[in-house]
C-alpha cells in the first residue's frame, strides 16, 4: 500500500532528516521521488497517519524551522487526535523581546494557557518544569505594562527553603531575596533587556518580593504573578489571592511534582485548582509533560519520573 503527497519538493528538504523518526515510529518506508513524498507500508492506518504527520510538517516548516521537539509533539497530537485542533488554532507571535525575537505558544496546552491570560482575571496554571509557565505568564505581564493595560508589575514567590525567614540570609532585602527570584529576574532580563529591567525596578515598576510580604496588602493596578506556587500552604494561597484590587490580574503557576512542603501539609496550589474549579473569572490550565519546550531530555526525565510513580 503507498501514499503521496505531491508537490512538495522544497519543503521536503526541511523535513528530509526526521523521516526516520516518522518511519521508525508508523512502521512504513519513506522516500522522495521527484516533487513528491512517497509512504508505502502494510498497515493502511498507519500510511494514512504517518501521512497526516509529515503534511503537519510540511505545513509548519514554512513559517517555522523544525527540530527533534517539533517532530516528537506532531506525532503525539497525532496520536491523541489532536493534531487537527494545534493546526487550526491561529499561531499568533503574542510578544517581542528587546532583541526582537518573537515569542509564541510552541504547544497547544500554550495556546490555551496565553487565551486563559487574555480572557480571565486569574489563571491558575500547573505543569511540569520546563512547560513554559513562568516564563509566558512573565511575558504577559510585561505585555500587560506595556501596553499601560496596567501600570506596575508584581512577581512573587514563597521562599519555603528558608521557611519564609529570610533575616539569616546577609544584606538588604533586595539581597535577601535575590537567590530564590532569580529565576523571574532570568525572564525580566530575557524580555525586556538588562537596562529597562533595571531602570523599572529601580522606580518600583516592577516588584519583585517573597509572598510572605503580600499580607495586608491591597494590588490595585498591577499584574501579579505568583510562581512555586505549588509550596504554598492553603492560607498562604487564600492570603494571596485576597490581596487582587481594582484592575488587576493574576497568574499563579506550579509544578505538582516539585512539593517541598512538609509531610502532611496540603498544597495551596492544589487546593485552590480544587476549590475555585467553575468560578467565574477563574481560568484553571493544566500543562503535561507534552508542553515542555526545553532540551527534549527533560521531557524523557519528567516522563521517566511520572513512570515510577505511576508504577
């Protein structure tokens, strides 16, 4: 039984190196003749998939350079059925760093998580490291100041290393908390440029603070994020979340495998996707280890990880 997709010699090329990936995965052969793409194989279902999978790429290679990670996900929404709604959903460029670079939603589960910060005052979002959490929701907020839709920035943390007693730690507060914002201070850096981070941050624009200093707090004006949220307990979140004023929006991210709170102690991130599921306003994103956008060893990592406990 064969296959062929026509007319697609130039874009062959961009594709021609992950053949044997979609060869290997679908059981069939692959070959170019001429302008065409030529499947041929025993299972009809299978020439039929592997067929779907390559047009995605075929598609996609025109606007987008293709890569092991791009070639795995393809073949995964394939495999759950919904390859036909990635390819579908506009693939919008929802910002652009100081350099230039575009940034979009390389996932679907990011397309959804982008379209939940558009629409609702507040996101919770859970998935794996290396999802894309911290850094879209980041990215949304700097989005949200620029275009004055705010006029401050909040990110936030909770320093469960140090059990939210930071006054060990040597120097100012600023110092204090450096160590664990560092990762939020990577993405201010990475989207705005080291020079307009700092000039924001000098003059209180951006505000990046430990969650043990929101209480007593009203955030009006100002797009908060909260990360880790996973170490949070259930009256810190409860804390957090009574602290949103006036023309504000919230995003609250976490990673369910990455607990470190102590035995016994219910997760805040948990609780909240729990309690506020249907409340109006509220958007609940849960990211899987198909988001995960860095070094595709990670993803095997998380996937070998979720195995075990699985088992």
């Amino acid at each position: 039984m064969v296959e062929r997709i026509n007319n697609c010699c130039s874009n062959a090329i961009s594709i021609g190196n992950y053949f044997k990936t979609i060869s290997d995965f679908y059981s069939v052969e692959i070959e170019v003749d001429g302008d065409s793409i030529v499947i041929s194989g025993d299972n009809n279902l299978y020439l039929l998939r592997s067929k779907e999978v390559i047009e995605a790429l075929l598609l996609l290679s025109e606007d987008d350079d293709i890569d092991d990670r791009m070639v795995d996900y393809i073949i995964y929404l394939e495999n759950h059925g919904e390859l036909g709604d990635f390819l579908s959903k506009e693939d919008e460029v929802f910002f652009t760093t100081y350099s230039g670079r575009p940034i979009k939603a390389k996932t679907l589960g990011q397309r959804f998580y982008i379209d939940a910060l558009k629409k609702s005052e507040l996101v919770i979002c859970s998935g794996p490291a290396g999802s894309g959490k911290t850094f879209i929701g980041v990215a949304m907020a700097v989005k949200a100041f620029r275009n004055k839709e705010v006029s401050r920035i909040i990110l936030t943390r909770p320093a469960v290393e140090a059990g939210e007693k930071l006054g060990f730690l040597p120097g100012d507060i600023a110092e204090k908390v450096n160590p664990y914002m560092r990762p939020i201070y990577d993405a201010l850096e990475s989207l705005l440029g080291m020079e307009a981070f700092e000039k924001y941050y000098e003059k209180g624009l951006i505000e990046v603070s430990p969650l043990a200093f929101m209480r007593g707090r009203n955030l009006d004006d100002a797009f908060i994020l909260l990360d880790e949220a996973q170490n949070t307990t259930i009256d810190q979140m409860k804390m957090f979340l009574t602290r949103l004023g006036l023309n504000s929006k919230a995003c609250v991210c976490g990673d369910f495998t990455q607990i470190d709170l102590g035995r016994g102690i219910v997760s805040g991130l948990y609780d909240s996707m729990d309690v506020l599921k249907g409340v109006d306003g509220v958007s609940l994103i849960n990211l899987t280890d198909a988001d995960i956008v860095r070094n595709p060893l990670v993803q095997r990592i998380v996937r070998a990880y979720n195995e075990r406990e699985e088992n």
